[in-house]
C-alpha cells in the first residue's frame, strides 16, 4: 500500500484551496484532475498546467513520488493559455 500525502492545490479559476489525500503514487495528471473536479471546474484538465515552487509541472504522467513533491507541499493548477479580459 502506498503512503498517503497530503497535498493543498490552488485552483486558480476559482482561487480555491483544495486539501487532497493521495497515494504517492499517484500521477500530476490525476492530482490536476482532482482538483479541477473538486474545485468544480468543468474545462478539460488539458487546458490547466500544473505547478510547484513556481515551475510548470511538464510530465504529468509522472507520479507525486517520482517529482519529488512531500507531504503538505502547495501547487497550483492554473489555465495554460490566459483568457482574453474584455
């Protein structure tokens, strides 16, 4: 069984603090999907980028464990393309 981390994500749509209890093993995409979906965002995850300690997060089917990322770390899940302000 893998250890479980817990790990806060800002949604930046919603500027939402989600708290997540995931596997280590765990992958960037899933953990971005998890948020979108807690922070109840219906766009596609392919539309948001993952970061930590301010570096885009480019493989996301690596795992919470093979980045490096430890228990109570913050991301931010935010879009990959800024929206047009009108």
């Amino acid at each position: 069984m893998s250890e479980l981390l817990r790990i806060r994500v800002t949604v930046l749509d919603t500027w939402e603090d989600v708290a997540l209890d995931l596997p280590a093993s765990t992958t960037l995409a899933a953990v971005k999907s998890a948020a979108l979906a807690a922070a109840k965002v219906a766009d596609r995850p392919a539309e948001f980028v993952l970061k930590f300690r301010g570096a885009t997060l480019p493989d996301e089917s690596r795992s919470l464990a093979d980045t490096g990322i430890p228990a109570d770390a913050g991301l931010i899940v935010l879009r990959a393309r800024r929206l047009a302000v009108r």
